[in-house]
C-alpha cells in the first residue's frame, strides 16, 4: 500500500476511536438525560400549540436557542437536547464505520 494509503486509514481508525470514545464518555449523561426528558412540559408556541421536546424539530431547536437568554432553564433543556441528539447521531455513524470495517478488513 502506498503512504497515502496507509495514512488515510490511519486517520479512518483515528476517527473510529474518537467517536466511540465520545460515545462511551457521554454514555451515563444520556441515561440521566433520558430519564429527565420524559419528565418536561411540553413547549408551548406562540400560537399556543404544545410540542414535546423529543418532537422539535432541529431548526426550531436552533431557533430557540438563539432567542432564549442562558440563564432560562428552557435553553438548559433545549442545550441537553441538542447534546442528546448529537450523541444519537454519533451512535449512527459508529454503526456505519462498524459496516466499513466489517466489509474492509
């Protein structure tokens, strides 16, 4: 194999370990998340209309967090939630790069 090669692996086994690490660091945080979340009132709109957490959308998400001041307990949820969703997203790419590495080696 050529250097190139061998360096872009090097580098997909890198990437592989970072993920899993993140995955497994984050692993309790998401327990408790999990447990607290079933908990929250729903958001209420401006129009009045209920949404459950687990049901916004990402832009909305995004939204809020830009509008809600720090210091209200509403953007500490909708940070958590914004984690919870980042370590879903890792915990599909693990099982993508587990389909590489299975096929590959």
């Amino acid at each position: 194999m050529s250097d190139y090669t061998d360096y872009m692996e090097e580098m997909f086994f890198a990437h592989v370990m970072n993920v899993r690490e993140r995955i497994y660091s984050n692993r309790k945080w998401k327990e408790d998340y999990l447990s607290k979340r079933k908990n929250y009132p729903d958001w209420v709109t401006r129009d009045g209309k209920h949404i459950a957490i687990a049901n916004i959308t990402d832009s909305h998400l995004e939204n809020l967090l830009k509008f809600l001041p720090n210091d209200n307990p509403w953007h500490t949820v909708f940070e958590c939630e914004k984690k919870y969703r980042h370590l879903c997203d890792l915990e599909k790419e693990n099982k993508e790069n587990e389909k590489v590495i299975d096929l590959v080696y």
